[in-house]
C-alpha cells in the first residue's frame, strides 16, 4: 500500500511538473489571488481522487477570506480563541472543549501521539482513512485493521474481539472513506461502553453533512456521549469547500483535550483560515446549497451507474464507491489516461473504485472515459 501511495505522489508530481511548464504561474500572476479554480483546472486533469469541494467556498466565505488578507502578517493567536469561542458555541460547548488542527489530519495525528505509543495499539477498520494509521506507526504502534462488515459498517465485534488494556486508541470514520457506507449509530454506541476503560475513541465525522439525519446516523457532537474518552473530529475540508486552508477541529472533554493540545504545532492554523471558518460556520444557507448540490450529483452519477447496471456502495458522502470487478489499478490507469484522477487503491477492495463527485461537466467526463473501458460490459457485473 505504500508503494501505491509513493508511485501515486510520484505520479502527481510529474503531473504538476508538467503543468507548470505548460502555464508557468497560472493563477497568481494571471487569475490574482481568488482565482483558485483556474489554478487547478490548468493542469489539465480532473480531479475526482481527494473528495474535495467541487465547487469551492461559499460567496460569503471568500469575502471573508479577502477581508483577512490585511491580517496576513500577524500571529493567529487571538483569533485562534475566537474561533475557539464560536465552534464551542456553535455545538454548545465550552472553548476548552475544541481543539484545532492544521486540517482535521493534524487532529488525527495528536491523538495518535497522545494515545499511542510502542506499549499501545490502534484498532481501525479496513479499508479506512489512513492518516491515523501512518501516524500510530510513527509513534511506534502496532495497528490492528478490522475488515468492514458485509454491509460495508465498521465490525463492533470483530474489533472488539481485537481490544485489550494495551488498545490505546480505536478509530471509527462515520461515514467511512473510502466506503461512503454509515455504522448504525446503536451498534457503535455499545461498542464505545463495552471498550476498555483506558481506550480513547476518535469518531471521525469528516463527511457529517452528507449523511443526513436518520434513526442510522447521528453525530457525536450534536448527540453526545457522557464519556470523557472519545474526541469527535471535524473538517472544512469537504461541505465547506477548504480543503486548501487547512483547517480542522476535534470536540471532546477538556481532559482529553488538555492531553491532546501538548501534541499540536505551535500557532497552527492561519490567519485567514480562521476568519473563513467563522465565515463558513455561519452561513448556513451556504451549507445547505452545499449539501443539495452534492445529493444532486450523487443521484445523478447512482442514475448514470443504473444505466449501466453498476451497483454502487450507498453513498452518504461527497464520493462513491463502485465495484468494477476488475483489478482497480488496471481502471485507475485508464481515468488517468483519459485526465481524470480517481481515488488510489484501498486494499483490500482490489477491485474497487472510489470516485470524488464532481460537477456536472466533470462527472460527464468521467462516464465516457468509463464507457470506453476495454472490457466486455457482461464483465462489469455479476
Ligand atoms: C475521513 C477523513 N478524515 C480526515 C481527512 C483529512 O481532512 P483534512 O486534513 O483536510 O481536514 C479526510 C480527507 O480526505 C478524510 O477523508
């Protein structure tokens, strides 16, 4: 698997190698400052690989973002606790009770360093969201990776079976990337109280908005438990469309907080990632249209599977995964071929695809370099 990743950034750096020789400094000597989106459309691929935001940041978000340029040569500090006071006030919390991160990934890696070390183990599911996976290792962790359950739900049995007074952590992606699939809200609920009593949980709600509300889903935050173990972790990456600020936060008690905090880089959210967070948090109309937009795109693209007779995982995120029946590297290669970058391999789902909704002209794109995959169609399917 990390051969795949390095051949992957590899790959992606050649790309960019490409692309600047062919616009040298698109965007910031051409486009100006809030002309992201020529940016990177200028290398000429489509990106349906990272579940970012298509459509980027709200209009009240980019105003925001403008406005704090001025700000741009001072420390973040204060606006750090402000930030601090309107997420806790936002979830009805107090400020002591939220973490942030240089993206949700530098929650992901305090909390290994806080809970893990040679003497600790990981639980996870698999496939899962790496990050956490890569920074047990780096802290010396043994890593226990839990297959997903036929429905695609995390294996409350199977990782309980795994856990003992050496699991130092135990992490749970609600939904799960790369499957988009959802862990019934009750089943997860009994795994957390039947954990050890020196087990901290990360729940990882990257993809909350795109799950909606259900008797199957409901989110750590909005519906806590009364546990001091578990850390809740957020992001602007995805609804928000900030995957370029970094920018992400965990909610938890401020005991688990407090131990956390020790593992954070010094001043490590920017100037204008906080006031586009205050920005983002507010504009709820802005979360909406995100929201309806992306459940737009994924009935679409679940239309455009009917009509070829794919069946892919239900989606409750802002990607889709599909099984092609063929080795997924061979398909992943033909996307890149036709310009069109699709999510990596994730062992051991050899066969599947994990494709990032794009907008309407990109997922068009997608569906005819899929239809000019060489295999025969009755190979597509059972
Ligand atoms: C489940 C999950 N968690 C965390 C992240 C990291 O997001 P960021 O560091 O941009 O907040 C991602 C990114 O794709 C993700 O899928």
């Amino acid at each position: 698997m990390i051969t795949s990743r390095r051949s992957f950034v590899r790959f992606g750096a050649s790309a960019a190698t490409a692309a600047a020789m062919r616009w040298p400094l698109t965007g910031v000597s051409r486009g100006g400052i809030f002309e992201p989106f020529r940016l990177k459309q200028g290398d000429g691929f489509i990106r349906l690989n990272s579940n970012e935001n298509a459509y980027g940041p709200s209009a009240n978000v980019v105003d925001a973002m403008k406005s704090a340029i001025g700000s741009a040569n001072r420390y973040p500090r204060m606006e750090y606790d402000a930030l601090a006071e309107h997420v806790a006030s936002f979830h009805n919390v107090k400020p002591e009770q939220v973490l942030f991160g240089c993206g949700s990934t530098e929650i992901l890696r305090m909390a290994a360093f806080a809970f893990l070390s040679n003497r600790k183990q990981l639980i996870q599911a698999s496939p899962t969201f790496e990050a956490i996976e890569h920074y047990a290792r780096a802290a010396g962790s043994e890593v226990k990776s839990v297959g997903l359950t036929p429905a695609f739900a995390h294996d409350p049995d199977g990782m309980l079976a795994g856990a003992d007074d050496s699991t130092g952590l135990v992490y749970i992606c609600n939904p799960n990337n790369p499957t988009a699939s959802l862990t019934p809200r009750k089943d997860l609920e009994n795994f957390i109280v039947r954990l050890p009593a020196s087990t901290f949980v990360v729940i990882d709600e990257a993809y909350h908005h795109y799950a909606g509300t259900s008797g199957t889903y409901a989110s750590f935050i909005d519906r806590p438990l009364d546990d001091e173990r578990v850390i809740v972790v957020r992001t602007f990456s995805k609804v928000y469309g900030l995957a370029g600020l970094r920018l992400g936060y965990g909610v938890g008690s401020p005991k688990l907080i407090r131990r956390m905090r020790t593992f954070a880089t010094e001043n490590n959210i920017n100037a204008i990632a906080t006031q586009a967070a205050a920005a983002a948090l507010d504009d709820t109309g802005g979360v909406r249209e995100s929201v309806r937009r992306n459940a737009d795109d994924r009935q679409e693209f679940l239309n455009q599977a009917m009509a070829r007779a794919l069946k892919p995982i239900d989606s409750h995120a802002n990607f889709v995964m599909m099984n092609t029946f063929h080795p997924a590297e061979e398909v992943i290669q033909h996307f890149q071929k036709n310009n069109i970058l699709i999510g990596r391999r994730f062992p051991p789902m050899d066969t599947y695809i994990r494709i990032s909704l794009g907008r309407p002209e990109e997922m068009k794109a997608f569906w005819q370099a899929w239809d000019l995959l060489p295999y025969p169609k009755h190979m597509m399917h059972h």
